[in-house]
C-alpha cells in the first residue's frame, strides 16, 4: 500500500516517487497552497498540494487533521529558507500527484502536540493519547529493553517460561485479586503477586536458569505511582553464589543502559549494607545523586542538658543526627519552617538547627535557638564531624530511629532537589545484607523483611531461634538514583531451614502446609542451591523515559480508583455470569444488569 | 560452584578437573567401584568413585536417587566396551576427587525415566515430572520456538506491546473469567479472550505492527486438549493488504520451523477457499497429509430408485458425497461396521459402501447392499468420478451438507491414519474466502464466523443488508496437518462498515455501544486500514514436539476440571477476603474458610 514511512523520507529519495500512508498532523494553506504534515510512527513529513493538480487540489481541501491519506508524490527539496534540519525530512517535501483519502477523522478532543492535557482525558481517549510522539517513543523504548534484556537472558542460557496466571490464592504480603472458579463452587483462583513459588519449582525441576517478562496483580490501594498490574522482570538461577547472581544481574543493566539509551553505568555497582544506608542515608534505597550524607551523634548526646536530645540519646532505639546543608545558611527562616512542617509529615516533633555564620568567632559565629542548650565542645565535635563550613546549617534529627531515618531521609531528598543538588550522572548500587525479620508492631510477631523463602546469610541460621532480629540474610536490592528497581535474594534450599523461618514467623507447620506445601514438599526431593531476582519493568522504562509516572510507559492503565477511562472497566456483569460463579453481590442495590 | 555442565563433557576436557553439579539419575554399584549418572539440564555424565579413595567412598555409599550433588574429578576416557556413543558424554566418565551432597531427596514417587505414568501423579509431583529429559526438551523448544518468533517480528518492525488482563467484561463468544473489583462495588474486571480490541486501538494509535506473546482466558468446558489460560502469538499491522500479510505470517512461520526444528515449509502454502475445503474434505481445516478427497454426486442422484440419496439430493442444503478409500476392498464386514458406528457420531444414519472386486466384470464386479437401487449409468458415472480402481471401496454420505461434511470429513481422517495413508511431510495451508456469518439455529440470528469485526470482501458490502449468508469475508486461516494454527482477517476500519455488520448480526446500536463503544469511537477518529492474525503458541509446539497434547508444552497445566493438582488450586477463600469484594457464595454450605 506504501513504499516508505513518513518519516524516513529525506534528500536520498529525491526526484523519486514515493507512495505514504499517514496522518494528517496539520494542514496548512499558503499562498494558494496546501501543506499537510502527515505523519507516521517514524515521524513526519511535508506534503505539497499545488492548485495546478485540480483533482488533487480539490481532495486536499477537504482534509482536516488527523484524516488517514494515502499519497503518491515525487520527493523534492524544500525551498531555500523552509529547510528544518531539527527533522529527519527536514530537507524535503513531497510534492503530490495523487491522493486518497482513506479514512476521514472527527475533530479530536485534543491535538497531537497539545502539552499539558489532564491525565482523565488523554486515558479517555487513549487510543489518540497513544499517537502522540513522546507515547510513541516511550513504547517502543518499552519493546526496545525487553528486547535488550531477553537478548542478554538468552546469551546467557536463561529460559523464558510461563508460570500460571489463574493460581493460588496466598493471603500473605498484599492482597490478592480472585477469580471465582466455576467448575469448582465456592473456590477462587487468585492472580500472582509473583511467580515465586513456580521459579522456585523450576529450579527444582533443574531448568538451572529461568527467566520471564510477565504481569503481575496486587489488589492494594494505588499510591501515585502504582498499578493494578505491572510487570516484572523475572529471574532465577542455581548453582550459583549470591555474589554470581548480582554479577549477572547488573551485567544485564549495565547492557540494557547502553543499549536502550546510550548510558554506561559503572562497573562494578557500589555496596551498602542495609545497615549502612539506614546509617548514612535514612532509607534502604539511597539516592546518591545527592551529595548529603548523615553524621551520628547519638554518643555525643548522651549528657547534654538539652533534654529533647539526651532524653533520645539514652534511649533504645533512640537517634539524634545531622544533616549538614552546603550553604545551607542562605535559607530563610520561611524555608526553615517550610521544612518543620515537611518533616512532620514524617513524624518528627521538630527541626532544631545551627546556622555556621564563621567558624573564626567560636560560638559567636555560630546562630541557633538550641546553642544555649548544649556544651561548647559538644557543639565543637558536632562542626567537626559533619565537617560544615562557613555558611553550612546543619539540621537535627532526635527521636526513635526510625522516625529521624524517615524524616531525615527524605529532607536529604528533598533539600537534594530544592537546592539543585542532584547530580546528572546515573547512580545505581546495590543493597545487601539486610535483616531477615523486621518487628511488626501491630500483628506483635516478626515479618519477613523479604518473603519468607529469602535464606539467611552465612552463619545466621542459628539466630532465627535464639535472635531472630540480629539474623542477617542473603537478600539484595538494586536501586537506582534512589528508585528500588530490582530486588532478589539466594532461597532456601533446604527444607530443615524453611521450617525454621516459619517458627521464627510464628507460621504453623498446618498454615504453612495449607499455603506452601507444595513448595515445602519439592524441598524434599532435591533441591538445588538457587536465587533470583525481579525487576520492575515499567519503573525502569519510565526513569529511561524521563517520566514520573509508570502510566506513561504502559499503553492501557488504570487509574488510582483502579479504573480504566476508556473501556469502562471494571464494569457491571450480567446476573447470569455471577449465578455460573456460583457468587452473589453483597449490596442488594445490585449493579447487576 | 561449578565449572561446567554435567551433560556438556566430553574428550575435550580430557584429564581436567571439573566441577559438576547435578541431580544422581542413577547409582549402580559394580565390583565394588560405585557409579553414578549425574543429571542436569544439558545431560547426563558418569562418575565413578573408587573404594581407594575412602572418605568420597564413604559419601558415595549414602548417596540415593535425586539428590543433589557437587562433585569434583578429573575426566578420562572410559574403559573399552563401555563407551556408549549415543550420547554426548558417552566416551568418557569423571573419576570423583570429592563429593559434597548439597541436598538429600526423598526417594520421588516415580523415576526420572518412567514412562507411562499416569497424567495425575506427574502433575501432583510437576517438579519432577519437568525434570525428565522429554519435559525438559518440551519447554526448552518452546523458549526457543518464542525467540525465533521474536526475532523475527523484531526484524520486521514489530513492537511488542502489553495490553491489560485486569478488562472489561465482553460476553461474546466464550465465557469470560471474572475478577470482583474491591475499589468498585458491584463491579468486575474480566479476562481478556484475546487482545482483539487492544490490538486494533494500538493500530488507531497508529503504532503500524505490534505483536504481543500473550496469556489468554476462556472459562469453557475443557476439551481433550484446551486450557483455561493459554498463549497467543498475537499480531496486528496497518496499511497492509491481506495478502500482504498472509505472505508476512508464513514467511515467520517458515522461520520458525526451519529455525527450531530444522523442517522447510513449502513456499508459498497453498490456499483453498473455505467453499473448496468443504467441498472436498468436509472440513475447514483439512489434513492435507492424507490423500483423500471427496466427490460430489449430488447431481448425480437427482433421480435414482435409491431414495434415502435421492431425497438428499433433491432437498435445498442436502448434499450426497463419495469418499474412495484405495485399497478399501480389504476391509472387512467388521472393519466397515465399526466405521458406520463412527460416522455416527457426527449424525450419520448410515454408511452405504459399494467394493470394486473388478472393474472388468461390470456390475458383477461390484458388491455392495445398495446396487440394486442405483442405475448402471449411475454406478459408471460414479466409479468415473472417484477414479476407483479394481481393490477399491467406494464409501456414500448422504444428508444434510453438515452432517455428510462432519461425518465424511471425519471418516476420511480417520481412515487415513488406520490405513496408514497420513504423509510425513508438514502440509500447512491457508483457507480463505470464508463466509462473514453462519446462521445459528439455536438463537434463529446470523452470528460472525470470526469475530464481528472482520473486514467484508471487496465488493460484498452491500449483501451485509441483502443476503448477509453470501457475503464473504477476508479472513484467513493457517492450517497445518489438519490443525488449525493461526487464524486472523482484514478489519473494518470504517465506523459505518462496522455498524452494518453489527445490523447483520441484530445487534443494536444500544448493545453496540454498551460492549464496543470505545472501539466504535475510535474507528471515527482516523482509523488506518488494519488486520492481523493470532496463533496458538501451545498447539503448535506441541506439534513440533511430537505429542499429542499441549499440556506436555505447558510448565504448569491444568486438569479438564480446571485444576492445578500441584497447588491445589482454585482453592477455598477466606470470608474476609470475600466481604473486601462485597460478595458472597450462593451456597450456603460455604466452602470459605
């Protein structure tokens, strides 16, 4: 039907006569002329329709945009003054001898390059949303990496297979989407979370390397930048040491950066501990494109009169740090209380501060409500160990750890960009040695800070029973300019062990048999030393991208209230489907149709 | 942990020191030395541990089938006569240095080279049942099988995009599973069928090809050989003409079969009209391995005494039919009494026959009940017709076009493996030309043979209104070996071609927009000319593999009851998870936990 993309024409076509199909981008009439920018997925070109071809004349007339033409010309130059050397066509323009229409377009709701548009009507009306040049170019960036990355997984002998997607429901970590089973009265399939269990299975069956681009569900409210169903990259691997797996896997990033966009990460990734980052950065997934680490003072505060500090200091749990801002004393006193309030979001009580006027005038160069309140030499080691400068302000945190990782945490973010500290480079790291259990305060029982099959590291087996807080395990994060993109671990392999994460989980051998059995049973029938990793594909299409939200690199989302605008899902089902399911709605307001 | 695979050794490691890590196939004591064939997924090595060196002895005594083993030793030839050349370790063996047991197993409920298991034990124990070689080899060629198709659609512009499984409930065709929105009282999301209207937007969006290896859903009573969820090689492009894209498909099916198992497809497939594959093989998709065809007699027996094929053949829709079966006249009263009951099963009253003992006697050298009701002109024209020969036999349909299709059709398959007819070579085809609608008898409506939105042919639009029974379609099917493997068509790409079709089908405007409506409002905003096809991943592996059923080709199939017997799922729910989803069971003796 055509001999070229739109946008693939330039000056090596000249004199040539081309056959397009396309989109009519925008009309222009000049001079007694028509232009049409009619455009394809490879870009757009200049179509000329001169008065001189009657016919022609009179069907370009009739065009408005985003009409579907079918056009045959002869490529020329553009006319000195009209070149656009920013385009792939810049150079030329096609002159038309013939054209079809072949299909006429409605006035669309929005045009193609409109910016800015409300998220409700481009998801409306998605299927024009999609046409737009950036949507285009961020979903065949999507194609692009998942191409990238089976090519790698492949080289490598990963095997791609398919793990159910109607499976079983296990009510642990979030809540699962059902699917009520009609065969089978009053039993429900449940969508993965992941498919954990069945790649786990397939190292058992001795597949040795298994990999999968596959949908994910978690039926959780959606936070900004959440779905119903994402995708994962999916890995799993045996035979080989915690430090082989993240080897391979960065490997793939690093592969896929270059590919995909152009970009060499570093090589090797650097490692934090768990413990580290909490320590230095408040959070387990540290964006070290900002340069602001914290400084420990818990020791310090011990016996300062200061009663907010020292109450914490010699506390369990307690922490008192800094935060010291790079001339930082340029803020105002609104900026100061603009962060109070920030911070208090994340639960501190307050933001006690040191503005750094000079470090030659001692306690005079110095300007704080706090100053009295603490010793001059405790005040000395302060300025010494987060190591301010003249014009530095240097923040506080004082309250139960978690609470200054949080708070402190996400000032360190947030001060980053406010203050355009974020460097350009791309800075990616791992996260290892992570606790195997955090305490759940609610439930009063530990949790499995990963998922209950993460084994733990060498020589903690024994702490699952006597300290399961201190027991460290073999999990690992890969994150990325402050973004988890990835994260795995090395499993149990053993079933004596598995057993002994359940007691530390307060699992019953009952429970766990009714939910893992069938994990726990291919345990006992050999299987390999093995660990995985998955990634999250849309978040990292979306940082390539550039976009803040996921739902610019998937084609069809949903919606926060998990909707979708332009088919009208979820949407009322006839009362005879839900009599097959053998369920009925609650609400006797039935929307049933 | 290792160095190389187990099943990857031959005499080119020659006095090196390996590391092998894999599952014990087999443990054979023999003179006092033990032998052990080591598995992993590339194959099998023998180790030999000798009793000299006593403490790798003493592990190797304890050793039973499946458990998992590191060992390290040096590769030597094996002893003269124990050289087994059929497969790829088999010049040599690893005399063991050390062994280290990484896990004990179980002794498994079956051996890794059992055959004839029952289907349920190996799905209960699918963890083992995928470690025997004829899995493992299955799901290997099937990641294979994907990486060609990948490849090959990569290569020609295609770009993979996901479509969603949480959509939109379209109760057309076959039952849709559903999924209880928690967000959305009383609504539901469905799982796709197929991406049919996800991929024709992406075309509106004007992404020109797309392809997408996808998980699809129907809820129907399983057949031998059908799944709840199964896999579609799903494919759309614009601005193509039908046989432009017939001519792309094959081109990747060549590919594929020549790239995953070694076998060259004809070039080009040849094509039947659906009209011609009724007429001569009573089937839309024909076996064209067996040399068997129909032929005609209707005309024939316009006046014959013979009234059950006079009646036929003289009513509107009936249709009279020979099928010669060479060499028929061997079979035997039994043989042709065990055929009549089968063709019975496809609604035939009967199965006249006539036997050629010799074409040289005239009517004596025929036999067969009906001869006397049958002019002689009429027995020549027929033996003439079919091209009998002296051995022959001459099997009669007669009854309505449907059931002589369905029975004759059927008869001829089956006849042609029991007599051993069935070619080895592949004999793929493509049917075309088949009609828009058939009418159905039960809901007194005419109903779309493909899918609603399959393009009319060229000039057939207006007996949409007319005589919607004559109106052709431009959809096509891949067939292959009788089996039909892809099936796809041009769509409508005009919204009043598209409403036409919907009138033909005594759907209204109402129902229209209810269902369809974001594709009906696409297709009025620039919808380029489009079609595609989609292909049954699972079927047509499974044919490549050479078994019988695509649950072989599945990692983690379901029963016919649409069970998992591995995880027990669908499974009982708990009520809380129930009320989240604001319904209930309907039976109250509630299987909810």
């Amino acid at each position: 039907m055509r001999t070229n993309y739109c946008g693939a024409i330039n000056t090596h076509y000249l004199n040539q006569t081309v056959i397009l199909c396309g989109w009519v981008h925008r009309r222009r009439d000049h001079g007694g002329v028509i232009f049409i920018d009619l455009r394809d997925r490879e870009g757009i070109v200049q179509i000329v329709c001169d008065p001189e071809n009657a016919a022609t004349f009179h069907v370009a007339e009739k065009i408005r945009n985003e009409y579907v033409l079918k056009i045959t010309g002869v490529v020329r130059h553009r006319p000195e003054g009209t070149v656009n050397l920013t385009i792939h066509t810049g150079e030329i323009e096609v002159l038309v001898n013939s054209i079809e229409i072949l299909n006429p377009s409605l006035t669309p709701p929005f045009q193609m390059d409109e910016e800015n548009l409300s998220e409700a009507i481009r998801l409306e009306h998605r299927y024009l949303d999609l046409r737009r040049p950036a949507m285009q170019k961020n979903l065949r960036l999507r194609h692009k990496v998942t191409m990238a990355v089976r090519s790698y997984l492949d080289q490598q002998g990963f095997i791609d297979v398919e793990t159910p997607i109607l499976t079983k429901s296990t009510p642990e970590g979030a809540r699962d989407y059902l699917v009520p089973s009609r065969v089978n009265d009053g039993h429900f399939f449940a969508l993965p979370q992941s498919p954990q269990l069945f790649k786990q299975l397939l190292m058992v069956s001795g597949f040795d390397r298994y990999y999968q681009i596959t949908r994910c569900f978690r039926d959780e409210d959606l936070r900004a930048d959440r779905q119903p169903e994402f995708t994962q990259i999916d890995i799993e691997t045996s035979f080989l040491s915690e430090n082989e797996i993240m080897a391979l896997m960065e490997e793939m990033i690093r592969n896929l950066f270059r590919d995909a966009i152009g970009i060499d990460l570093p090589a090797p990734f650097p490692r934090l501990s768990h413990e580290e980052a909490m320590f230095k950065y408040g959070s387990d997934k540290p964006d070290l494109r900002i340069p602001l680490a914290f400084t420990e003072l818990t020791d310090l505060m011990q016996d300062v009169p200061f009663q907010v500090f020292r109450d914490v200091a010699q506390k369990q749990g307690g922490r008192v740090a800094a935060l010291c801002v790079p001339k930082g004393g340029e803020l105002s006193r609104k900026e100061i209380d603009d962060y109070t309030h920030f911070v208090a979001i994340y639960g501190a009580k307050g933001l006690a501060y040191i503005k750094i006027n000079s470090l030659e005038k001692g306690m005079e160069g110095l300007q704080s409500p706090i100053l009295k309140f603490l010793p001059e030499n405790v005040i000395k080691a302060i300025i010494e160990r987060t190591g301010a400068q003249a014009g530095d302000l240097i923040f506080f945190g004082a309250d139960k750890a978690k609470v200054v990782n949080d708070a402190l945490g996400a000032l360190r973010v947030k001060i980053g960009h406010d203050r355009k500290l974020v460097s350009s480079e791309w800075k990616p790291l791992w996260v290892v040695d992570f606790p195997m259990f955090e305490w759940d305060d609610e439930d009063n029982r530990w949790k499995a800070l990963h998922h209950p099959f993460t084994s733990p590291a060498e020589g903690h087996e024994d702490l699952l029973a006597t300290d399961p807080g201190k027991a460290l395990s073999k999990a690992y994060d890969m994150v990325l300019n402050g973004v988890e993109i990835g994260g795995g671990s090395v499993r149990i392999h053993r079933q004596e062990v598995q057993t002994k994460v359940f007691q530390a989980l307060n699992i019953s051998d009952e429970e766990a048999n009714e939910k893992f059995g069938f994990l726990l049973n291919a345990l006992q029938y050999g299987a390999p030393p093995h660990g995985g990793i998955a990634f999250g594909l849309d978040r990292i299409v979306a940082m390539m991208s550039g976009t803040d939200s996921i739902r610019d690199v998937i084609a069809f989302p949903k919606t926060q209230r998990a909707q979708c605008l332009l088919t009208q899902a979820p949407s009322a089902v006839e009362e005879k489907q839900l009599r097959e399911l053998h369920i009925r709605l609650r609400n006797s307001g039935a929307i049933a149709t």
